[in-house]
C-alpha cells in the first residue's frame, strides 16, 4: 500500500478504492460517494472540505472523504483517510492537502 501523509493523516489508497467499488461511486459525485461510503463503513467520520491537487493550475477543490481512527499493535492510533473519489485523480496527480470541515453520522 502506497500512502500518502496529509496533515498527519494517512490516505489509505487500498481501501479507498475497495470502498469505491463497493459503492459504485460515480465522477463527480464526491459528496454521494462520501455519504454512501460512510454508510457502510463502521466508525467513520464523514468529512467535507478542499482538496489541493499538486498540479498548475493549483486551486482547490471542494469533495468530501470519510477519517477512520485505526490502532496498531503497539496500541499506538492513526487517522486513515479514505476517499471514494480517490480512484478519479490521474497518477500523475499527487494530493498537496486538506482543508476539513467534518460531520458526524
């Protein structure tokens, strides 16, 4: 698993792109990807906010993600991001950050 660090959370490609497939998450659609995403994952945040692509020309972009508090082994606790519209940013496009605003469900 490849993982981007965002603002000292984890986005967890692997299972964003599980959970997109499993919801059948539509382009542009972030914010019903979102919602149906968090529906069926236990204990996540939904959360709505702008996401900053690092490529010219840099704007942000309002989506929406889901935040899961993951423990380790070492009882340690990390934040996975997971984001069912992950699947439509191209390779070349890398995530710069976050803005959140987040919504308990």
């Amino acid at each position: 698993m490849l993982a981007f660090l965002l603002m000292n959370k984890i986005l967890d490609e692997e299972l964003s792109l599980q959970v997109s497939v499993s919801i059948k998450s539509k382009v542009e659609k972030p914010f019903d990807n979102a919602y149906k995403a968090a529906l069926c994952t236990k204990e996540a945040i939904y959360v709505q906010g702008f996401v900053v692509i690092c490529q010219k020309p840099y704007h942000p972009i309002e989506s929406a993600w889901l935040e899961l508090t993951v423990a380790s082994s070492m009882g340690e606790t990390s934040i996975h991001i997971i984001d069912p519209n992950f699947k439509y940013l191209t390779k070349k496009q890398k995530i710069f950050g976050t803005s959140p605003h987040k919504v308990l469900i």
